[in-house]
C-alpha cells in the first residue's frame, strides 16, 4: 500500500537540512530502486522554486510500504529527524486516484 510521509521543518532548519539532505537523497534513491517511491520533494518556505535562505517549511514523500508500522519505521529512520530537522512526521495511508 501507498503511504504519505509528511515532515514538518522547525524554524530555520536549513543548515541541518543541507547537512542531512545526502544521506536523506540516499534512502529516498533507495526506495526509487526498489520500484517503490512515487514522488518526493520538499515544501519551499516561499513561493518559489529557489527559496535561498528562506529554506523550507517540510517535505512530502509517497511510498509503497508492506504495513503502516513498516511506513512509520521507515520515516523514524529518516536523517531529517535525526538531524532535528523535523519538528513532526505524520504518516498515513495514502489511495493514489490520479493519474491513473
């Protein structure tokens, strides 16, 4: 099943964001090889696609996991969270409709 993995930045996170991001990339290329990754980027703090030193307000990952705990599991796992760049994960199943 799909699961939509949102993450929530506390403020100013950009340096431990940019510290974290390749090991982050890493495991997203990960899941992308596996076949299992169906989209994933992050929320500019600004509407643009270059926020400079604006940053980043989070980030949105869908993914296919074997069970919600497995989904959950994964995004504990995330360096985001390691490097305090996340202030909250939410995890939730997710029913892609379009397209199709």
């Amino acid at each position: 099943m799909l699961y939509a993995i949102t993450g929530q930045d506390v403020p100013d996170s950009l340096t431990q964001r940019l510290a974290a991001r390749p090991a982050h990339l890493e495991r997203l290329q990960a899941l992308q090889a596996a076949g299992k990754l169906l989209l994933a980027g992050p929320f500019p703090a600004i509407d643009s696609n270059d926020p400079g030193p604006a940053g980043f307000s989070g980030s949105l990952i869908v993914a296919e996991f074997d069970s919600l705990q497995a989904a959950q599991s994964w995004a504990d796992a995330d360096p985001y969270v390691a490097a305090g760049v996340y202030a909250q994960v939410t995890v939730k199943p997710f029913k892609k409709v379009l397209p199709a």
